[in-house]
C-alpha cells in the first residue's frame, strides 16, 4: 500500500506540474500574442478544461503524500504534499478573484483593463507551476532514494 500511495502522489504531482508549467511558458504566452479579444476568448474554455484535470491532480496528490507519510513513509512525503495541497486554497483565495473578473459577461474582451488581468492570471498561475514543480522534485528525490 505504501509504495502504490508514493506512486499516485508522484504521478498526480508530475502531472499537474508538467500540464502546469506547459500553461505558464507555453499556451499562456501563445494566447498573449494574440490581440486581448481572442486571447480573453481562448482563455476562458482553457481555463475550464485545465481546472477539470489539474484540481484533481491536485487533491488526489496531496491526499496520496499525506497517506504515504500515514504509512511510515518519510517527512518529506508530507511536504511533497503540502506543497501540491496549497495549490487549491491559493487558487480559490488567490487566483480565483482574477478568475471571476476575467469570466464577468459584460467584460469587454478586447480593454487594457482584460489585457491587464489576462497578465496577472499568467503571474498567478506560475506560483502554481512552482509549487507542482517543487512537489514534484520532493516526490521524485523520495521515490528514486529508495
């Protein structure tokens, strides 16, 4: 039991990093060379599609590390899952505001105030990206220590 838990926190972390860091280096900046009507327009059903796979990504990692460290394994695990765990309440306290205001109907798509928001959305979610990758770092070194 303890080695499939490090294996699904491992996976889960690897995971939301790579589709993570995927999004901050390469489909954000993409979508920001775009004028800000289509980039605010291609943003949106990405955002939808990414938060289908990455909050369980998400959930399930940080539940995995924390029933690995359960299980006898090493300190470090629960690190390795608190770290890809704070990426929920980050999003919901910190990212999510921008979220709705970039979601707002009536928002006009093609402002500066858009273009505005669609670059702080790319700042927020590289703190995402760092702490998937960091997690996943603390998951890989424990898994190939072994």
């Amino acid at each position: 039991m303890l080695d499939f838990a490090q294996f699904v926190a491992t996976l889960c972390s690897s995971l939301f990093a790579g589709a993570a860091i995927y999004i901050s280096l390469v489909e954000h900046p993409a979508r920001m060379a775009c004028d800000t009507k289509t980039a605010a327009q291609v943003w949106a059903p990405s955002y939808g599609r990414a938060t289908a796979m990455q909050a369980p990504l998400a959930v399930i990692g940080f539940i995995a590390g924390v029933a690995t460290w359960l299980l006898g394994g090493e300190r470090l695990w629960l690190v390795g899952a608190v770290l890809i765990g704070l990426v929920v309440p980050f999003t919901f306290i910190v990212v999510m505001p921008t979220n709705k205001r970039l979601l707002d109907p009536g928002r006009n798509l093609a402002s500066a105030e858009t273009r505005a928001l669609l670059q702080q959305w790319g700042r927020l979610h590289a703190v995402r990206s760092v702490l998937g990758l960091l997690a996943t770092l603390v998951d890989l070194g424990l898994s190939l220590k072994r």
